[in-house]
C-alpha cells in the first residue's frame, strides 16, 4: 500500500528554502525602511528651515519646536508625528546674538545617523552611526570632516 503525503527530507527542503528567502529579504526590507525614515527626515529638516525663517520674520526671534508646532496656522505641518517623529529626537536652538540656529535630529537609540540645519540652509548627515548634533553645534553649524554636506 502506498502511503500519500510527504517525506520529511521533502518538508526538509521546503523549510530551507523558505529560510533563505527570508534571510534574503529581511535585510533589504530593514534597510528600505531606514532609507524611507531618512527621506521624510531630510524632508522634514527642510521644512523646519523654511519653518524657522517664517518664524523669525514675523515674530523677530527663533521659533521652538513647541512654538513652530503650536502656533496657528502652525508652521510644522499636523501630520508630522509630535512625540518622536521617524523615531528621532528634534531640538531646535537659537543663537540671537549670532543671528543663527540650528536644528538637530539625534536618533533616539543612537543607532542612526544623526541630522542638522543651519540658518543657512545647510543640512548636513553624520559621517558615523552615533554621533549628535552637539559636535556640529560647537562647529559653528559647518559641514566639515565628520559631517557630509547634503546639498
């Protein structure tokens, strides 16, 4: 008599292969979500710029990042996430008697890149996974060695 179904070499097999085209997948998925994260990231740095020059030709000083997201009509869009948006911190600093700001986005694990904008329009991305915006704020908001010039 013969017995229908399949042999467990067969199960085997098809296990295998499914473990090889997860381990395929998985990585580029991974890393299609952090190319996503840092797309609307850079996008919304550039918002932020635009943001904080409205914000300083009305109101004659730097906006916070409450302010920006407060004011009405607000300056930082509502669809942007207010805790946390694309699992970054968001500082915002405002040096008046430089005429000058930055704007920082440190990954919160610290297992990403980190981001700034300068008063200028600079947006600059970390050259190492870890590093913070503190480093370029005491660089006078220059691209330089460590940081790569996204413009």
């Amino acid at each position: 008599m013969k017995n229908s179904g399949f042999t467990l070499v067969e199960i085997m097999i098809v296990v295998a292969i499914i473990a090889l085209l997860t381990g395929i997948a998985v990585p580029n998925l991974l890393r299609a979500r952090f190319s996503a994260q840092e797309a609307a990231l850079i996008s919304l740095m550039r918002t932020i710029h635009g943001a904080e020059t409205e914000w300083r030709v009305t109101h004659s000083t730097y906006g916070s990042w409450d302010d920006l997201r407060n004011a009405v009509p607000p300056y930082i869009p509502p669809s942007v996430p207010y805790d946390h948006p694309y699992d970054y911190n968001f500082s915002i600093l405002g040096i008046e008697q430089f005429n000058k700001y930055f704007a920082c986005a440190n990954k919160l694990n610290m297992q990403g890149y980190s981001f700034y904008i300068d008063e200028a329009g600079v947006l600059c991305k970390s050259a190492a996974v870890g590093d913070n915006c503190s480093y370029a704020q005491h660089m006078g908001g220059q691209c330089d060695g460590a940081w790569q010039n996204l413009q």
